[in-house]
C-alpha cells in the first residue's frame, strides 16, 4: 500500500530564503518547524517558519516527480 503526501514550501519573514520539504503529516511537521525541533536544521538554522505554499499528491510517486521537476527547474534558472 503507498500513501501520498505533501510538497511543501516555506520561508523566513523577509522572504530571503527558500525551503522545500516532503511530509506525509503536514499539520504536525509544520509545528516542528516552528518550533525547531531540529535545531541543526536548515529551517531552524535560517529561520524558516512561513508557509508560502504546499500542494498535497494522492501518489509517493507523484511527490517524488514534483521535486524532480522542481530541481531541475532550479538548476536551469541558475545557467540562465
């Protein structure tokens, strides 16, 4: 059996810094980021803690092709 789940992106409060992050429970990790849970972590490092958009997949496979194309979408604005 596969389980969906969201993509999501958040950032700090001046808008400098982008995350994006995978959760199966987005109501529960988004706390975890407030909070910083994970003090080492890049959000906690950097102060991301602003939901500026998620997008929830029925499909594993559906999450995983998202940030693939996200990636890649990434890397050619950066060539650019």
């Amino acid at each position: 059996m596969q389980f969906g789940g969201t993509v999501y992106i958040l950032t700090n409060v001046h808008h400098e810094v982008l995350y994006i992050g995978v959760s199966s429970d987005l109501f529960t990790r988004i706390p975890e980021h407030i909070n910083k849970i994970y003090p080492d972590s890049f959000t906690a490092n950097y102060n991301c803690n602003k939901l500026v958009y998620y997008e929830t997949y029925g499909r594993i496979e559906a999450i995983a092709r998202k940030s693939i194309d996200e990636m890649e979408s990434c890397m050619e604005k950066q060539i650019d």
